[in-house]
C-alpha cells in the first residue's frame, strides 16, 4: 500500500498535541481526502479512533505518545510516508451488542475490544449464562463477566487474568470478573461464531450494566453479544513489531 494523505487524531496529552504540530508541520494534515488515519496517544485514543473513523474504510495507524500503547508503534516524524507503505496489515473485526433494559428499551452498539456485564451496587451480580440456544452456567454470582475479541485481550481481559488471543485465532474470550460462585470457574474460549446470552437475575435487587468498548447501558436484563463480519477495520504495524509478535511476547513477560 502506499499513502500520500495522512489525516491526524491526537489525545489531549501533552506529548500527542506535539506530535500533532510536528506532523502537521511536515506533512499536511489531510481531512475530507485523507487516505490513512495516524493516531497520536495510548490505546485508549486508538479505540476512539476506530470507533470514530471505521466507517470510512480508513487503515489506522497509531504511533505511541502515551503509556502502554500495547496498539501503536513507536513514534518518529522521520519517514513517515515510507514507513507507513512497508507497514503489515491487521484486519479486526468488533462485537455486537444488543441490549433489553428493565424499562423494556433496546439498544445496540459496538465493541472492538470487548463487552462487560458489571454490578453497578454493593450487591453482586447474578447471570444465567447461554450459548448458542444452550445454557451453560444457570447461575453466576459475580463482580460481572466480559467477552474480549482477539484484539482486547490484552486489555481489561488480561487484567483480570483472561487468556491472551493470538490476533488471527477464530475464538472469543468469555471472561470472569471476581466470581463467587462458581468459585472455580476461571472462564471459557468460545468459536468465534458463537452467540451469547447474558440473563440478568434478580435485576431489580442487582442492577447490571453493559458496557461495549464506551458505550454503557445501565440496568439492563438482557444482553446478546455475536461477532458482527460485516464491519471491520484495518490496523497498520511497522513490520518488526506486527500485533501477532506483541500478543506472542507478552505471554512471555516474567516481571
């Protein structure tokens, strides 16, 4: 591929906004022509640029002016059109929510990282878990539970010790969020394909919301979360630090 048109996101950190006069500067900033979208931050300002671009069929390419930026690659102002046209391409593809809430509305929304049932009280959730039609956990009581993407495994799924997903596995990562009962349930590796249930029991004793990525819905009663193929977006890495050699590493890291 090659790019001629960069169009800039920068977070409000200080570090992002330089980055952002300094690209400009040297690179225009391209908007309705634009051609690639280069995110300046962490991955937090990498999700929000999916969300905000991925309509547009743009590839995103993030260059790392936060903390973490486990999404993003180093960042220089050198080169950048050269290095953007050597760079690997990652396709990743977002959850579908779908929420009933206990006044009966329905919503939908996005999650490219994952989808989290968390209690919104002192009083711990209680969830009747299906998949594909079937039940498989009748009851969960639990701080909430999460379904992570290959691509936000190594976010809020890993940081409550879910399995990291190398980026191209055909699999969902169906994670546990303190659970008391069962005590022993550490979670489950699902087919891509699948579509999952989450009941809410005893809602209006244990108020649940749903979270997709940034969007929250509070009080909810039910949820069905599938992989939604018809969207995608396209992730750009420097060709010696692809995603799939980050996930592989990080399973490696000892301190």
């Amino acid at each position: 591929m090659r790019f001629s048109k960069p169009a800039f996101a920068a977070s409000n950190a200080p570090e992002a906004q330089a980055a952002l006069r300094e690209l400009t500067k040297l690179y225009g900033n391209a908007k309705a022509d634009a051609d690639v979208v280069v995110a300046l931050g962490g991955d937090g300002l990498m999700l929000q640029t999916i969300h905000r671009n991925y309509k547009k069929g743009l590839p995103i390419y993030g260059m790392n002016c936060g903390s973490v930026g486990f999404l993003m690659n180093d960042y220089s102002p050198q080169a950048l059109l050269e290095r953007l046209d050597v760079t690997e391409a990652q396709v990743i593809y977002p959850l579908r929510m779908k929420v009933k809430t206990a006044s009966g509305k329905t919503s939908s929304a996005l999650a490219f990282n994952e989808v989290s049932m968390l209690r919104e009280t002192r009083q711990a959730a209680k969830l009747r878990i299906s998949i594909d039609g079937r039940v498989r956990l009748d009851e969960m009581i639990c701080d909430g539970i999460l379904l992570s993407t290959p691509a936000g495994s190594t976010a809020y799924n890993l940081s409550v010790n879910g399995p990291i997903l190398p980026i191209d596995a055909a699999l969902l990562a169906l994670t546990p969020i303190s659970a008391f009962r069962p005590r022993r349930w550490r979670g489950a590796l699902l087919p891509r394909k699948s579509k999952v249930l989450f009941e809410i029991l005893e809602a209006d004793k244990r108020p649940v919301s749903a979270v997709a990525d940034h969007t929250e819905v509070r009080e909810v009663v039910e949820v069905s979360v599938v992989e939604d193929q018809t969207v995608s977006v396209t992730i750009l890495f420097d060709a010696d630090r692809s995603l799939e050699e980050r996930m592989l590493a990080e399973q490696f890291v000892t301190g």
